[in-house]
C-alpha cells in the first residue's frame, strides 16, 4: 500500500511539474533522445541499422501477434530488442499497440494517448485515434490521458526502431498499471477486438527484467521467467513475480499479453535472446536483464481431415445451436450447456448460418479463435437469429422453418497469389486500407462464380472496395478451409 501512495503522490508531482510546459498537444516531442538513444536522426539510424546486421536469419512460420522488448537505454539493451524487431523486416501492419509501465506515476489500470503524432529524430508517427479511443472506451478503469505519458521512455525507444523496420504504420501508446490478473484480462479483450477488426494489428510489450542483483542470481531469475512465460501459464507468473522469484518492471505488460494470448490460442511464445548488462558493460554486480521473445499463431501444418469434428459432435453443436435459438427467441435467455467433449472445448473460430425455406435469414461469426467451440456457437446463434443487421430478428413463429448450418474454420494463412485460392474448399479474407471482409467457402458453391467474380464480390460486397483491389499488391488476402453442416443432413 506504501509504495501505491507513493506513486500516486509521483502521479501529482509529475503532473504538476508537466503541466506548463508540457500540455496536451498535436505531438509529442521526443523526451529521452540523446540520453537513451541518440539525438541525431543519422547517428540513431546508423546504430539501428548495425544492430539488425547483427541478428542472423530468423522466421517464424506463421502470425505475428506480438513482441516482447527491452527498453533500457540502446547502449545496454538495443542489441537484444534488434532480435525481436528482425522479424517486423518484410511485414506489414496498420496499428502498432504498445504497452509498457511508467516509471514516474500511478496509473489507475491504464492511460491511452487517444489523439496526436509522436515525434522521434526519424520522423512523426500518428496515433491511430479511432482504435486508441475505442480501447479506452471499453472500461471505466482505461482513460485517455496524457499526464503519464510525457515523462515516460518506455514505449518511446520502441518507435525508433519501428520506423526502421516498418514503412507505415499508426500506434495506440498505453501505460499500464495495478496489473492485476482480472485487470489485464480485461484490457486484453478490448485489444483483442481490435485485432480482430479487420486491421493488422502488432502488439509491442516493453519491460525489462530482473533489476541490479548479482549477474548469477540475475540469470537464474530471468531464466525461471522466460521458462514460464513460453509455457504461456499467467497465474505461476504472477505469483512468482508476487514473492520476488522472478521480476518484469512492465508486468501489468507481459500479463496483458499473456491474456491476449489465450483469448488468441493456439500459439507459439518463442524466446528469440536474452542477456543482461553485464554481458555489455563487462559489470557483474548489479545488473539488469533484457529479452527479446515473440507470440505468433503457427501456420496450419495439419493433413486433410485431421482435427475433423465427428458426427456425434457435429450432431451436438447443431443441438446447442437449436436451443440456443429457440431459447432466445422465445425467452430472451441463453441455457447453459455441460460440455466435457475435448473436440468441442478446442478454441476455435465459427460461423452460424440461418436458413428459412431456402433463403437466408442470418449469418454472424468471427475467423479467429477466440474461445471454446461450443460457447461460440451458442454466442452466434443468437447473433444470427438476432444481430444480423441485414435482417429482423427471428420470431418464434418462424422457429419451425429455419434451417440452421454451421462452419467451423481452421486458422487464417496469408497468400501471394489468388491462384492459390481453390474455389469450394476455401474461404477467403480480404484486407485494405483499414477494411476487411470475408466469404465462406461454400459462397462459391452456392454462386457458381469464378474466382474473378468471387473475389471482385468480396471486394465490393463485404469490404466497400473497389471491385478490383484485390489486384493491387498492398491488398492482402488470407485463406481458410471450412467444415461445414447443418441440421437437413
């Protein structure tokens, strides 16, 4: 509790120390160039650029959701983060979520910088304001404040190195505090919904680890974090950090991430480097350790027909969706369901699909998995009996004439040639600009289109493009397969 009012305390000296000189602006200057990186936009791009020389070839098979990155000043930790922002090289993405703790004020939960450009010596980088806003309209607990984040380096040395390894690109700034389980649990499902917006989304972490204990006791301590960290298990984390076994100045951070990562599951956290300061300044007394790690979803590597849901489950998830339905539209209530079936507590992304003599009344789902199969496929049917924008909601007279379908999806992967798109097998996502939509696999089917007329209706219809974006190199597409059922089989 001592250390809580004493950071509140910071939180009103900093405040006023800021406030004259430091109002809220259009942007935001660099405040810790010179001192933790260099001032000048030659020399600091010079040194990024041998730092990424320095890391050898490394990919990872699949999407990447998220870095975890030192933010030490670069002579002590800029090596290591050049591990992590390697594999940003070739990539893209619209919005880069960053968060990280503050070392000068309390925080109640987190503050999002919601509007504005931040300044490094290689430029400005807009705020990406509608989803910064979005985020902290989520929870009373998340403002959009500045105070916190004038002072504050930890998400400022990220940017230099993403301006080197990105070509364009907007960020949401957060700093979080009181990291809570339930709290970053609750600030990963609104950064979750982001992500699964349409947008291409990165999340940067910045924390560094243990602070000043001897190099030995320092190794073993950040080794028994990162050990944790891959086996993504938040609770035994916490509580080592709890009773000092383990430590990460940005915990509120590394938690959120966790969270995100399970909302995400499957995926893969894979530890790229780690090292410390005494490994730099050749000092072992009191060091400070850094790493650099990543979470990606790994690209399907599944043979036709594995991971196929049985006819008894698929006979169980019709079920569900059935008195989902009619439970909803009769009662406006929701039953609960005692499902023990492995198959069906897998997280995995779904489609409810409604059909009323043969013509269709509703159709709600999301791509990603996000949680357990048969919770989703309660949600969206009643999302598709009640939340289709295109339709009414269903009535209970109409409850004997609908036919109900399901599609379970397998994880989205990234293509370079529409070719490569199979018309009845796949599904298919496209994204640019800020938009996105998506066609099932059985779209095709049921049109009889080719490729051209199934991609251009995507396109237009689902996306608001123009009919032929899906023609131009920064438009990308993503295939998904599809087992699909329904109730008149």
């Amino acid at each position: 509790m001592k250390q809580k009012y004493l950071l509140i305390l910071a939180t009103a000296i900093t405040f006023l120390a800021c406030y004259t000189n430091y109002l809220p602006a259009e942007t935001r200057p660099p405040q810790v160039a010179g001192a933790f990186y260099p001032a000048s936009q030659a020399e600091l791009s010079q040194m990024i650029d041998g730092f990424l020389e320095q890391v050898p070839e490394q990919k990872i098979a699949g999407k990447l959701i998220a870095l975890i990155v030192p933010h030490a000043g670069y002579q002590y930790s800029g090596q290591v983060a050049a591990y992590a922002y390697k594999l940003l090289q070739g990539r893209r993405f619209d919005t880069v979520i960053l968060i990280g703790p503050s070392h000068h004020a309390y925080i109640n939960v987190a503050s999002v910088w919601c509007d504005g450009d931040w300044e490094t010596p290689l430029g400005k980088v807009p705020v990406d304001t509608a989803m910064a806003k979005a985020i902290a309209g989520e929870n009373e607990l998340f403002s959009c404040s500045v105070e916190a984040h004038w002072p504050e380096h930890s998400l400022e040395v990220q940017l230099p190195f993403l301006q080197k390894t990105l070509k364009s690109f907007k960020i949401v700034p957060i700093l979080v505090s009181e990291p809570t389980l339930k709290n970053c649990r609750s600030l990963a499902g609104a950064i979750v919904r982001q992500m699964n917006s349409g947008k291409r989304v990165l999340l940067v972490i910045s924390t560094d680890m243990s602070h000043y204990f001897p190099y030995a006791k320092a190794s073993e301590m950040d080794h028994t974090a990162l050990a944790v960290l891959a086996k993504q298990d938040a609770k035994t984390l916490d509580a080592l950090m709890a009773k000092g076994a383990c430590e990460f100045c940005g915990s509120g951070a590394v938690l959120t991430a966790l969270a995100v990562a399970d909302l995400l599951a499957p995926v893969k956290i894979s530890v790229l480097k780690y090292a410390n300061s005494g490994d730099v300044t050749g000092d072992r007394d009191r060091v400070v350790g850094y790493s650099a790690t990543a979470i990606y979803q790994e690209e399907p590597t599944t043979k036709k027909g594995q991971n196929m849901l049985s006819k008894t489950q698929q006979k169980e998830l019709l079920k569900i969706a059935r008195q989902t339905v009619e439970s909803y539209v009769q009662t406006g209530t929701v039953p609960e369901f005692k499902v023990t079936d492995k198959g069906l507590l897998e997280k995995r992304g779904v489609f409810v699909t409604l059909h009323e003599n043969g013509e269709l009344r509703g159709c709600i789902g999301y791509i990603m998995p996000i949680e357990a199969l048969y919770l989703a496929v309660s949600k969206m049917a009643v999302e598709a009996a009640t939340g289709d924008p295109r339709f009414s909601p269903v009535k209970p007279a109409e409850l004997p004439q609908l036919e109900i379908e399901i599609s379970v999806l397998s994880v989205p992967v990234s293509i370079n040639n529409p070719e490569e798109i199979v018309m009845g097998t796949h599904g298919v996502i496209v994204r640019k600009g800020g938009r996105g939509g998506v066609f099932l696999p059985q779209v095709a089917t049921e049109t009889g289109w080719t490729r051209e007329q199934f991609l251009d209706e995507l396109c237009s219809q689902k996306a608001g493009l123009p009919a032929d974006a899906w023609k131009n190199k920064d438009c990308e597409l993503y295939t998904f397969s599809a087992q699909v059922f329904g109730e008149k089989e």
